[in-house]
C-alpha cells in the first residue's frame, strides 16, 4: 500500500480532511474517490495504492459530516448542492480542473450528481453499487421506500429525529463487524434493533481486519453518525431541488461494477433498468456493466484487487481517448 498523506483543507465554507497518495505534479492524471455510509477515506485504500503505484495521483475526502471533516449540525445542510459544492470546491483548492471520479453507496449517488451538475470537471467515472436514479416527477424517494419496504426500512427510521443516538448503544467494533460483513436483504438492511440482538461470533473475512474495525470505531466514537444519517434526511428536500434537472443525462463516460449479492442491485426495478436499456437511456456514455457474482456491497473492500483492476483498465484508455462500445460482464 503506498503512503497515504493527510491534510485539512478549506473548501466550500467547511474543513475537509482529505487523504491522498502518489504523485502531486500537475502533469499526473488525479482521481477523485467519493465513499459512502457508514464509511471514510479509509474504504478506498486499497485502490488507492493500487493506482499511486501506477502514477496516478489519489484524492480521497472524508465528506461533509464524516471523519475529520466538519459536520453542520442542521440536516438541511446535505443537500447534493452542498455535497456536490464540496467536491469542486476541493478541486479547485487543489488545483485539478479535471479529475476521474470513482464513488460507491451514497458516493456513487453524489458523483452521478455531480457528473450531473458539472460534467466539466469529470474526465470519466467509475461507480460501484448504487446505479443512477432518475428523478420521477411522480414519486418521492422515501414514499418509493415506504411503499416497497415498510415505515421500519432503515432509511425511512433514519428521518425520525435523534435516530442516530441508537447507534450509541452499540460496541462500535461489533457494530462494524455486523455492517460490513452481514448480507442483509429486504426491510432487515442497516435495522440497528436486529443488529443490537445479535449474539453470534462475528469472524472476520480475509478482506477486513481487526485493523480496519478499530480504525473505523476510533473515528465514528469521536464523531458519531449524526453526519452521515443526515444524508437520507435531504432525499425528498433533494428531490424538490433537482427539480430542473428531471430527465437530464448523465454525460460523462461511465462504467458501473455491482456484485450480485448486493441489495442495492435487488432493489425493485434495478436489475431490469440496469439491463433492459433505461440506464444506458439516462448515462448515454455508459460503457460498459459488470457484475461480480459472490460480491457483496463493500466490494472495493471485499475484491480489492477486481476493482483496482477494473478502475485502472477503464480510465487508463481516455490517455489515449480511445471510445470503446458498451460492454455487459457477468463475472
């Protein structure tokens, strides 16, 4: 694993922690990795060294409520806007006009917003897990999670105010043990009530350490999960904002990874947009779709190696622009 440096930032009226690894002349091509809940910077560092190695120079942030970057208190203040504001305001403090960008869970979502929003600043994108979602005019999001999984979903218990104060009564090693390495489905994803009645050894999967684990508590026992909880708080305020953009397509080359055992590619409707012409629709340089079958959701950490290796394989063609035709892999 390369060097990982670590700096405070100031961007977009907030301090960001920001990790980065490899080179730091302007001529290196830089990618942006975006994480998502309940995680930090750390998710990516595998790819992180993976890339450095190859002369790429790695930005990683803690984002807006995570980590060691600052966390309004006011659930209002996670909008996309803001999330999305933070990003180019990172690259501008940096001075990267243009970046790949690299996102998974709720980082996948931001960086199709902000593929969205400022195509500009994307040279190509690489998401995991969460596939793009068109606004639908017609249906807000947590009426859609409501009605497919029930008021005790997780991101419909996650608006009630305070939700977050449950994830105190956890041992936050335990806690991340459960997160990371359970295959949840359905209405069961993320509910701390089943999670705290959880009494079998939990043994760890060569991908996560005890190492990992401790990382992950220390941080969250210090900042608690307020920050990241607020992100499901902004969906419908998000919806009402993205108003002027339903319909817009994403335009920007892309390549999107999800494994077979991950809920989020089970969601109702997913697989069928995925496959059956929607996405390609809404991403129209939309290259190439590969699902890892065994894969769960924290993929870039349960097959490191895979998606180094298919990050780099992707974004290492646009140094030479070379356009490739869509791609489907069942892996």
């Amino acid at each position: 694993m390369a060097a990982v440096r670590h700096r405070q930032l100031e961007a977009n009226g907030i301090s960001m922690h920001v990790a980065e690894a490899g080179p730091v002349d302007a001529s290196a091509p830089a990618v942006l990795f975006v994480h998502g809940f309940p995680e930090l910077w750390y998710s990516w560092r595998h790819q992180m060294g993976y890339l450095a190695a190859r002369g790429y120079r790695c930005v990683a942030p803690d984002l807006r409520g995570y980590g060691g970057t600052t966390a309004p208190p006011e659930p209002t203040s996670y909008t996309v806007f803001h999330i999305v504001g933070d990003l180019v305001a990172l690259l501008d403090a940096l001075h990267l006009p243009q970046v790949f960008v690299v996102g998974h869970d709720w980082g996948a979502i931001v960086s199709w917003n902000l593929c969205l929003l400022r195509p500009d600043r994307v040279r190509a994108l690489v998401n995991l897990s969460v596939a793009f979602m068109p606004r639908r005019p017609g249906v807000k999001p947590l009426e859609y999670f409501r009605a497919a999984y029930g008021d005790d979903y997780y991101v419909c218990r996650f608006q009630e105010p305070g939700h977050e104060a449950e994830f105190t009564a956890f041992d936050l090693k335990s806690f991340f043990k459960l997160a990371l390495t359970l295959r949840a489905t359905g209405s069961s994803v993320m509910d701390l009530r089943k999670m705290q009645t959880y009494s079998k050894q939990i043994e760890l999967p060569s991908w996560l350490s005890e190492e990992d684990i401790s990382y992950l508590a220390s941080v969250y026992s210090k900042t608690g999960f307020a920050g990241g909880v607020n992100y499901y708080r902004c969906l419908d305020l998000n919806w009402e904002l993205m108003a002027p953009w339903t319909r817009a397509k994403v335009q920007v080359p892309t390549k999107f990874i999800v494994g077979d055992g991950d809920l989020a590619y089970h969601h109702p409707g997913v697989k069928s947009y995925i496959h059956k012409g929607g996405f390609k629709r809404d991403v129209p340089l939309l290259e190439e779709v590969v699902v890892i079958k065994g894969a769960g959701h924290f993929i870039q950490q349960e097959r490191a190696q895979e998606i180094s290796e298919h990050i780099h394989d992707y974004i290492k063609k646009f140094e030479a622009g070379v356009p490739q035709p869509l791609r489907v892999s069942k892996m």
